[in-house]
C-alpha cells in the first residue's frame, strides 16, 4: 500500500439569500496540505462554517478509523486506491409512524 491522503472540505451556512450565496461562493474549494507523515492513509479536513465568519478550521488525522469517520471506505487493489462512501442508515420511520398519503 502507498499513501493516500483524503481531503475533506464542508462549507456549512444557514443563511439563505443572495448576499449571503455571493459569500460562500468565495470560499476556497481547495487547500494546501499540512505536513504529512510518509506512507499511511490521512484525511486532512477543513470546515469553513458561517458562524466564525468562514474562518478554516483544518484537523489532520491519520488510520483506517479516520478515513471511515469521514464516511469513506478505502480498498487497495493491484496497488491503486479505490475509495467509496460507507453507506448511511437513515431512520427507520420517515413520517413518525404516520401514513403519507390522502387527508
């Protein structure tokens, strides 16, 4: 296995006009990377959340149990990463044991 670094950017905003579209819309969709160890698989996150005015915040973390805690699922074969998402379950009871359908 060689090394695979994942890098991992969310944008998160509640605001929903036009102004506040043009902000996000300046938000950087790339980053340089920190330092990283040699070999290993490192998934390098960055939230940029309204809140803080979209100031980056970036954490790097190293392992298998990284890449899963950010929803990804990594095989190596013949030497080359193939990378899926880990599949999500959702709740059971949509409507709260409700019915959907006519009133």
């Amino acid at each position: 296995m060689s090394g695979l670094v994942v890098q991992r950017i969310r944008v998160r905003w509640t605001s929903r006009d036009a102004a506040a579209a043009t902000v996000r819309g300046r938000v950087p969709q790339g980053y340089a990377l920190p330092p990283l160890p040699p070999g290993g698989l490192v998934v390098h996150e960055v939230l940029r959340d309204e809140a803080t005015g979209y100031r980056p915040v970036e954490e790097s973390r190293e392992g298998t149990s990284a890449v899963h805690e950010a929803g990804l699922w990594i095989e190596w074969r013949d030497g080359l990463a193939v990378v899926d998402r880990l599949p999500v379950l959702g709740p059971l009871h949509l409507y709260g044991g409700a019915r959907p359908g006519p009133r």
